[in-house]
C-alpha cells in the first residue's frame, strides 16, 4: 500500500518533479518492482517529455532507461504506457555507453572458463537492454556474429587467460570440461544465452544479500530470455586449485540448463 501511495501522490504532482525527482521516483519504482495502475506511467513518459532528453544527465538516463524496461519487460502494457521509441532508445544509449572494467576476480573465473574450453566474451553489452554483462556465453553462432550484432566483447576471453591464450600447464580433468559443455549447449539452446555475474564484496548488503538495483538488472535480463547464473566472492575464494574451480563452475553451468539461478 505504501508504493501506491506513492504512485498516487506522484501521479498529481509529477508536472512539477525536477528531473532528478522524476529519475529517482522512476527508478525506485522499477527497482522493487511495483505494478501500477498506468497513471504513473503515463506521468512519468509526459514529464520525460517536458524536460527533455538534453536537461538529463547521465545518471538520470539510465535510471529512466530501467524504469522503461521495467514497463516494457514485466508489464507488457499497450503501446501507450510506453514512453516514445526516440526516448527509450536514447536512454538505451546512454546506459550501454557507460565505461566498463573487468575485476581480478571476474578474470580469475574468465581465465577458468577458457581452461575449460568454454567460448565466452566479456564485459558483453547486451543489445536490446544496454546492459553490459560480466561473462555472456553465447549460442556458437552468435558468438562467431558478435561483431556484427554491435555486441563485440570490450576484453576477450584469450585476453583474459594470457597474451597467447594458453591454458595453464595443469591438465583439466576431461569428464568436468565435458560436462560443463554439455550444459553450455543445452542452456543455450533453451536461452538466448548464459550470463555469469561475478559478485564481489561491493555487491551485496552487511548479510550478504544482493543489493536490489542488481537483482532488478537480472529480473531484467531473465525476461529477455537469458539464463543468469552469480558466482559470490566467498564461494570463489575458497576454492583452492583449477580442479575445485573447474568443477564448480561445470556444476553452476549444469544449473543454467535447468533452472535459472533466482539469487
């Protein structure tokens, strides 16, 4: 009741929200998920409208973009609820062009993944959401056309694993690498791909919960058809050896071939 509250209250006072009032109160509502009765939506796309796509700023394009996501993915309302396409895609734009850069430990699981023989791209910028995704793994011919698509990797797995891409002198346990492409091909063949997201400490609250502006993103790219699949830091931490890893990694993998990870 408290978020319909809210919706109500800002509905009749959303002409006179700055844009960083609407951004926030957009954004907030798209990260918990709240239905409305499409008032709200329909205030929102007109103050958009008013302000203009110029007087946002970076960080208020973004949180419009998820808020129009949130409509358009979990929603699914008539065209009307839907903010104008030049807006949405202008939003859409200004997240995928923001700066990327690839944790120590998001290159420990890459660099495995390549042992593994697992073909992926990293720090992938999903397409049709503007998000950029830790590790994508990508059905084999999509992964050949990701250039093509727009959707080329900013650091690639070779890149990731050493300047020649060699795996390390310790030799993989077949049944494991077998297994984990065994999933690779059954999840991809059920999504429109597997996405790892590698969680370090900043990721999470003091209980070690995922913070709900990430959970919102992955709610977000489940609807799109991805299988999303996190690795926390503590677990990744205390594997000792490429064989522990390797294995859980083929187990993870197995997972996204089931049932998508809800965490």
């Amino acid at each position: 009741w408290l978020f319909d509250a809210i919706a109500r209250a800002s509905e009749q006072r959303m002409c006179n929200f700055t844009a960083q009032g609407l951004a926030n109160t957009a954004w907030a509502f798209a990260v918990v998920s709240v239905a409305t009765r499409g008032a709200l939506e329909k205030a929102v796309n007109a103050r958009a409208a008013a302000i203009g796509f110029a007087a946002l700023s970076l960080a208020e394009r973004t949180q419009l973009h998820q808020f129009f996501l949130s409509v358009e993915l979990e929603l699914r309302p008539p065209a009307e609820l839907l903010a104008p396409i030049s807006l949405r895609d202008a939003c859409k734009q200004a997240m995928a062009d923001e700066p990327t850069a690839s944790s120590k430990l998001h290159l420990e699981v890459s660099a495995e993944l390549t042992r593994m023989g697992i073909a992926h791209a990293n720090e992938l910028c999903v397409p049709r959401l503007g998000y950029h995704v830790d590790i994508a793994i990508l059905p084999a011919a999509e992964t050949r056309g990701a250039d093509a698509d727009g959707a080329a990797p900013r650091q690639s797995a070779r890149a990731a694993s050493g300047e020649n891409g060699d795996a390390p002198a310790e030799l993989l346990d077949d049944d494991v690498a077998t297994r984990a492409r065994e999933a690779v091909r059954a999840a991809t063949a059920k999504y429109a791909g597997i996405v790892i997201e590698v969680d370090g400490p900043s990721h999470y609250d003091d209980e070690r919960r995922l913070l709900p502006a990430l959970k919102m993103i992955r709610r977000h790219l489940r609807l799109a058809g991805w299988a999303v699949l996190g690795v926390p830091y503590w677990e990744w931490n205390a594997l000792k050896g490429p064989a522990r890893k390797a294995d859980y990694l083929a187990k993870l993998l197995a997972r996204a071939g089931s049932v998508p990870e809800r965490s």
